[in-house]
C-alpha cells in the first residue's frame, strides 16, 4: 500500500470504509477481510477524512470496543453483515 494510507481507494471505497468504522458492529476484521487495511490503517484514514472532533468522538466509542475486534467477541452466530458487504 501506498505510504499514505488509502490512497488507492477510491472516494466511494473510503466513504464504505468510514461508514463501516462507525457501525458498532462491524469488526475491524471485516474492514480488512474487504479492503485489506488493517486497524491501524483505518485509523489513519479516519484521522485523515474526518474533523479532528468527529475523529476524536469515534476514537473513544471504538477504543476497547469488543465489537470492533472479533478475537474479544467471544461470538460469531447473529454477527450482523451489512447487505452491501462482501460476503
């Protein structure tokens, strides 16, 4: 990947990843299964597409969140798949 962090995405394929960051039920798993970035990457793209408050507000609702990181879920029947996510 380019040295900065989604810039071969395409606008649509950025507001994707933006829209799936905020869901409190997509993992940062799923973002990678789709889009190959991983947690620390769709940081970066946060930081860099959105307002610092708008960053700073889903930084501290995904901060620690077990639903954002599949490993600490502890469930996988019921996850919930958006209708436009790959399967």
């Amino acid at each position: 990947m380019d040295k900065r962090v989604g810039s071969d995405l395409s606008q649509a394929e950025i507001d994707r990843i933006i829209q799936m960051a905020w869901e409190d039920r997509t993992s940062f798993d799923a973002i990678r299964e789709q889009f190959g970035l991983t947690p620390g990457e769709v940081i970066a793209l946060m930081r860099r597409e959105m307002k610092p408050s708008s960053f700073k507000m889903w930084r501290g609702r995904t901060k620690g969140r077990k639903t954002k990181h599949v490993a600490l879920r502890g469930f996988e029947v019921g996850r919930f798949r958006c209708s436009s996510q790959k399967d």
